[in-house]
C-alpha cells in the first residue's frame, strides 16, 4: 500500500497503560497504520486505510518510551491496523524484545506466514487473532478482500500452529451487524480442540479516527500520549 520498508513510518500511535488489551498484562500498546482488508465495520478505518492523515510518531519517541518505562509495564501489544501487514514488522519486534519485553500481536490471520516467523523467532509471546465470521461470510465481512476457500486456508495454518503452540493463542470475533447466533457457533466450530471464541461487541465506526481494543473504545490516536 505505502512505498516504504520501515515499519517506523506506519507508528501512528501509543497508548502509555492499558488493562484490557492483553488480558493479565498491564501494557503499552503501539497502533501501527495499514492494513490488508476492508471490513465495512471496521472501527480503525482511518488508520487502516489512510494512514497519512495521522501525524507519525518518531521512532525516537517511542523507543525512549519504552526504555524508560520497562521495568513498570508487563509488555507491549502491537496492534493495527494489521500488523503483519507492515513492511519491516520485524525490527519493532527485536527493538522491544531487546528491552526484555513481552510481546501480544493482534491479527486478522490472513497472512499466516508472517505470524509464523514471528512465532518461530520468539518475537511474541501471545497472537490474538481475530476470526471474522463463518467462511461463506469473509467476501462481506472483508470487503471483497478474502473469499472463502482463502479465509479457511489462511486460518487452517493459524489453526495448526495454534495446535502446536496452545499457550500462544486466543481468539476473538467481533458480533458486527449481520452475523447470526448461528454464525458465531460455526466460527466457534472452526477452533481446535481446547480453545474457546472470545466474543466482542461492536461499536460502530465514528467519523474521527478511535483506536479500539477487545471492550474499549480509545482516544482519538492523534491524541495519545508520547
């Protein structure tokens, strides 16, 4: 989308403390812009799909951030936005390992491969990921952007990693309008054995930009601290 390899000019936000992002976890959250879909709910569209019209937070800025404060948080989610979707995601990742932090990636699981390099390195400790809705439902719920031989590949590899890496994982599906009780037990069908579909309710898209993670709805990004 953007002619850029540096995962630094997709920051566009931080929160300094959360509670909720990564469940037991007080942490810092960083929102990176961008991202591979479409979904006509989408809460962040304004840092998904243009980026640009938020001021970009210098690399310099975040890293002093999080230096001074690692010893008083637990970890730092990266969320999006989609996060795999960032050229270079993994120099964030080795920055804040290196500072002996945590690490939670948020995901629409739609690049897999990412996700398991990611996991592969130990650049994370948890991915939360985020299952849209049945198959025959992901060319609505994406705007066109998956369909549903794709979504079902795509989540089968997250799945199988999920299988291999138990404690790595949790899921989640946001009730958007036009899902069914119906819909929510098919995707909740898909999981392997063991895990449970966190369920999230939707709060539908303001015309300024809000940064939202699992129950809460955030400050405009151009208004987080750093």
């Amino acid at each position: 989308m953007f002619a850029t390899k540096n995962v630094w000019h997709h920051l566009r936000g931080l929160e300094p403390y959360s509670l909720c992002d990564w469940p037991g976890h007080p942490c810092t959250t960083l929102f990176l812009g961008s991202c591979n879909l479409r979904c006509p709910t989408c809460h962040n569209h304004v840092l998904a799909w243009d980026m640009l019209a938020l001021e970009q937070m210098p690399a310099v800025a975040c890293k002093s951030f999080l230096a001074e404060r690692a010893a008083w948080i637990h970890g730092v989610t990266i969320t999006g936005g989609e996060p795999t979707f960032v050229p270079g995601l993994g120099e964030l990742l080795w920055m804040i390992k290196g500072l002996g932090l945590p690490v939670k990636l948020d995901t629409n699981g739609m690049l897999p491969d990412v996700v398991r390099d990611v996991l592969e390195q130990d650049l994370a400790e948890q991915f939360a990921v985020d299952v849209k809705g049945p198959y025959n439902k992901y060319e609505t719920l994406t705007g066109g952007c998956v369909n549903a031989v794709t979504a079902e590949l795509n989540l089968g590899e997250i799945f199988d990693m999920a299988r291999e890496n138990p404690e790595a994982f949790y899921f989640r599906l946001t009730r958007v309008p036009g899902l069914t009780d119906e819909d929510v037990e098919t995707a909740r069908g898909y999981l392997p054995d063991g895990f449970d579909l966190i369920i999230q309710e939707y709060v539908a898209p303001r015309r300024s930009v809000h940064a939202q993670s699992d129950h809460e709805t955030r400050r405009q990004v151009g208004d987080l601290v750093y």
